[in-house]
C-alpha cells in the first residue's frame, strides 16, 4: 500500500492555458504555483500568406516526496481570415509522446488521436488567436468591456466558450518596466473559475493568474534565460503546499477497507467553483446546497439477478485512452483469465495480476493503455487504466472513475475502476485493494467516464474539488456495526490522549510532552512524546487484507539493524513484539488483523523506554 500513496498529483488544469498573442515572434514566460517556480510557458508567432500559426509551450517539473512529474505540451493553432482551421498537440506526461491533430470543418471537427478518429459535430465558427487578439485590441481603443470568442482545446477535448471581461488598470512592474495594465477577468463557461489577466495597452499579455491545487498558477512575463532557470530550478513542493491539496479527516478510520457504507458531509469552500454531479448507482446525494453536500456511499454486492439491460457498448468499444483491441494486451489478458468464462471471477484475476505487476511511479502523470500494458508503472490513474482495458479485452464493460479516497487520516485523489457485472456496476481497486475485490465505502467518485471523450470532465471535476473541499465523515458502518464519527480526531484530557476512531489512548510520560499530534498523509505518526533527547512515536498503519498487514510486519521487524531477538509485548488488548537496536527500540502491537501500531523509542535508555510506553498504552 506504501507505493500508492502518491496519487492525483498532476490529473488537472496544466493544460489550459490560452494566451493572448501581440506582435511579437518570440515571447517567454515563467510559470509558478503558490509562488514556487515550476517552469515556462513559450509563445510564437509565424505569418505565412493568409494562414497564421501559433504555438503555446507549456514545460512544468513538479517535484514532491522524491519524484519528479515533468509535463510537456505544444500546441498549434491554425487561423485563416480570423477563424481556426486546425489543431496539431503535442503532450509529454508520460514516457510516451501524446499526439491529437484537428481539422476545423463547416460544421463538424475531425478528431485524430492516438490512430483513434472521431467527428464532432459543431454549430459555431472557432475565433482564432491571431483573431482574438484584434478583439482585444479593438475593444481596447474604442473603451468596450467584454468580448466574447469560441474555441476548441485539444487537451480537455471540448469547446471553451469564453468572455474577456475589462474591470480596470493597475500599475505593474515587469521585466524592470512599469506599465499602466489593462486588467481583465477571463471566464470560460465549462470551467469552474476565472482567470486573471493583465494587458499591455496593445493587449500583451503581461502576467496572468489562476486558482491551482498547489496555489495560484501564476504567468509572468521575463526573457529567455528566466524562463529557463524556472523550469531547471524548479524545487520540491513545500510540505503545507503539497498538502493543501488534501483534505483532512475529522475522524481516523481503523480499518477504511473494511468499511461497508459511509455518510459524508462535502463542503465547498469556493462556492462559486460547484460540484461534479456526484450521484449514481452505490453513491447518493442526501441533500445537496451551494456549498455542501451530504453524501452517501454504501459498497455494492454481487447479484447473480441481471439488472435491467441498458447501452454497454461504449464501455467495451476501444479508444485512445482504453485500447482493448492492443494485440499485447489481448494476449496478456487471456493469459491472465485463463479458461475462466464468470465474469467477476475474471475481473478479480485481473485486478490481482495488475497489484502484483505494477510498480508505482509518480513521475508519470497520464499514460495510455498501450503505454502502461508495456512499462507496468505510474500512478493510481495507470492502475486504473490497465484494469479497466484488460476488463473489456475479457469481455465485461468497464469504465474509469476519479475521485477520493481515505487514506491515513486524509482523502486524497485516487483513480479506480468499475466493471459491469449482470448489469450492476462494481467498483474494484487494484491500487488499493481488500479481501473481498469490491472497493470499500472509503472513497467517492466525482467523474465515472469510458474515457471515448478523453480526461475533461476528470479534470474539470478535479479543478472544482481538488484544494477546494473538507471532508467530514459523518458516520460509517464495518461489520454491521454503526459508528458516528467525532467533530474531531483525537482530544487530550487530564494528560490522556485519546483518538475515538482508532480506539487508542496514551497517558503522557512524567516529564515529558505531547507533540507531532495527528499527523496525516504521507506520514503515520498519531503522536509523539518528547523530552530532551528522548522520544517515542506511535504510528498506525492499516491493510486491506491481512496477508498484506503480516508482510508488513515481517518486513519493519527485519529492517531493524543491529536488532536482537524479537521479544512479546503486551498491553491491554494489544500484543506484539519488540526489538532493540543500537539507536532505537521498536515494537509492533496487533490493532487487529488487517491493522497495528508502531511505537518507536529513542534516546538514552530507549528500550526502558518503551517498556514505559507500553504501559502508558490505556
């Protein structure tokens, strides 16, 4: 489970951007969220008779926890007499070059991605760049307030239409001069926010500014070599940043893969931003307001009653995401199915060999079936991918989900799968698995998608949600037993800490002191004690099977170095074992068989130590 936990860094608006395009070839930009540099974005410009061509270059490094995502885009746009012609796109965010050409027809668009061709139709003509520019500029000079364009983007796979609104000017400095900017609000009808902008009186675009899961995503305008640096001097991404795109539990969960059903309340702190329409089968919206939802998720049963039939095809039919018709991954998933002819004992056959095949890699933010079936690595998002494709290539109709799911005391972004069994739709996990193979409660969608239209509506979701929401658990149910959650994690009372969802309580040591209380995703750590040289830290960790969770405890027990024998420990109800090494005593006690605790000493006398701590264990 260690190697899923980087997940849905990158899966949403990196690739957005439209710029606003001057009379200059050549213009550089650098690129930043919640003021760490991250990389450059690149403008040029090339007149050739009554055709006009511009590209945008975007170049991002995000680093955080030791992997780096890097992500490449360039896009061409084609203009003639004003309109747009086509699209040519390149994408690098993967090991794998990402290639989609657009033809702008009368009324139609012919789409090629990936040997994948589709039309869509279109009933409005596409404002060019070069166009768009002479808008601005014209309402400009003659003091108009808003204008209005029309495109298409080749990322997001949909039409964008969009309002340049003229609230004012302001002051800036940039590259070392002042300008009276023009300041204007850009909003675009299917994305959830609005985009800053300042303008040079010949409509440049100056400096830009959006809302981002790691902080505002700011443009600014610089030469060549800044725009550069920014890109080679990008940095890990601070702890708090990277954690604002999280949302906290109000309630530590001890077993989350066991859970059956959940009630959550999801509150929107930018009302303005919506929700995805979160409803459907297993999930259902209780009450629903501007700004927040409550909602419930209880996990399916497999039926062998067949549902009322309904429209499966686009969920077995291949795209450029979910290639099922690859000759490799048909070989692969015949190979893996064997002569199994049920289709939930097939499903569960493939979930297991993706599990046990993957390697989790967060450098890689979005890779295609083809790419995946052949590399065996990426994020949760590649997991999802690969199960979702070898599903349809054995026959059952399957789609990919985006959303959250509880893990160590905080929900973050996760991809699964559905597949479709007797009509019903179950979701199964391959990243984050459990005993049974039906994802757990702990989790809820905001995009279900067969992908045939690509990622937009998973990244428009994630723009709405991702930095944006908290996460209240309400109450959850595991083995029949109904549990209401607390307002808040843990509480420390007459020197006593106390965490009601895990069911654990610890009595501070004389002289010493509580800190490092709760922490959360990545880390384990419930509490700390400390007093001068001396600490001991307490960590829960949770399976979704207990094989996994004996593994687990094998392997910490045999990482201790210089260790002597394993010795019982008992406290309470709980039992494990300890080990002493030449800095540090280390026990592991049992919370049950699928979860257990770690309890750390160190400083003088460290296994005295512990044995203190053991006890202090209510």
């Amino acid at each position: 489970m260690n190697k899923v936990r980087l997940i849905f860094l990158v899966c949403i608006a990196l690739f957005t951007y439209q710029g606003t395009f001057g009379q200059e070839v050549e213009r550089w930009y650098t690129v930043s969220m919640g003021g760490s540099p991250v990389g450059y974005l690149l403008e040029k410009n090339e007149a050739n008779g009554e055709q006009h061509t511009s590209l945008i270059e975007m170049n991002i490094s995000i680093g955080r926890l030791g992997s780096t995502v890097k992500m490449e885009t360039r896009t061409f746009q084609t203009e003639k007499e004003g309109l747009l012609i086509g699209i040519n796109s390149e994408m690098y965010i993967s090991n794998e070059k990402k290639v989609e050409s657009v033809q702008v027809m009368d009324d139609h668009l012919l789409i090629e991605s990936q040997g994948f061709n589709k039309r869509l139709p279109m009933d409005s003509k596409l404002t060019g760049p070069k166009q768009l520019e002479e808008l601005l500029r014209k309402q400009i000079e003659n003091g108009r307030k808003t204008v209005h364009y029309t495109t298409y983007s080749a990322e997001l796979g949909m039409f964008m239409n969009g309002s340049l609104n003229f609230t004012g000017t302001e002051k800036v400095s940039i590259k070392g001069m002042e300008f009276n900017a023009i300041m204007v609000e850009e909003s675009i009808q299917e994305l959830p926010y609005v985009r800053k902008k300042w303008l040079s009186k010949e409509g440049m675009l100056l400096k830009s500014s959006e809302p981002g899961p790691f902080g505002d995503m700011e443009v600014v305008w610089t030469n060549k070599e800044n725009a550069l640096r920014a890109l080679n001097n990008s940095v890990d991404l601070p702890e708090d940043q990277y954690g604002s795109s999280m949302a906290y539990a109000n309630y530590r969960l001890s077993n989350p893969r066991d859970l059956s059903s959940i009630k959550l309340k999801i509150t929107q702190k930018r009302p303005e931003f919506g929700f995805p329409d979160f409803s459907g089968d297993y999930q259902d919206i209780l009450s629903k307001s501007d700004k927040e939802i409550i909602l419930q998720i209880n996990k399916p049963e497999i039926t062998l009653q067949n549902n009322e039939p309904s429209e499966l095809e686009e969920y077995l039919e291949p795209n450029a995401f979910l290639d099922n018709s690859d000759e490799l991954l048909i070989e692969k998933t015949k190979e893996v199915i064997g002569d199994e002819t049920d289709d939930w004992e097939k499903a569960k056959l493939i979930a297991d060999w993706v599990r046990k095949n993957m390697s989790f890699d967060a450098g890689i933010a979005l890779a295609d079936s083809r790419e995946v079936i052949r590399d065996l690595k990426g994020t949760c998002v590649s997991y999802g991918i690969l199960t979702s494709t070898m599903s349809k290539a054995a026959g059952i109709p399957s789609r990919f989900l985006m959303g959250y799911v509880y893990v160590d005391g905080a929900w973050g972004g996760h991809a699964w799968s559905e597949v479709n069994i007797n009509g019903h739709w179950i979701p199964i996990d391959a990243a984050v698995p459990n005993d049974t193979y039906i994802a757990d409660a702990a989790r809820f969608f905001m995009v279900r998608s067969s992908l045939k239209d690509g990622m937009g509506k998973a990244n428009i979701a994630g723009m709405q949600l991702v930095g944006n929401i908290d996460v209240n658990i309400i109450e959850h149910e595991v083995d029949g037993e109904l549990h209401t959650a607390t307002e808040n994690p843990y509480f420390i009372e007459n020197d006593i800490y106390t965490n009601p969802g895990l069911k654990f309580a610890m009595k501070k040591l004389e002289g010493f002191e509580f800190t490092d209380v709760d922490l959360f995703y990545p880390e384990n750590t419930i509490l700390k004690q400390t007093k001068g040289a001396s600490e001991i830290t307490v960590g829960h960790w949770t399976y979704g099977s207990a094989e996994e969770a004996m593994a687990s405890t094998n392997r910490i027990l045999g990482q201790a170095e210089n260790s002597n024998t394993l010795r019982p420990v008992h406290s309470g109800s709980y039992e494990g074992f300890s080990k002493s090494s030449t800095n540090e005593t280390l026990a592991v006690i049992r919370d049950d068989t699928k979860s257990f605790f770690i309890l750390t000493s160190t400083g003088p006398e460290h296994s005295e130590l512990l044995a203190k701590a053991t006890e202090a264990i209510k």
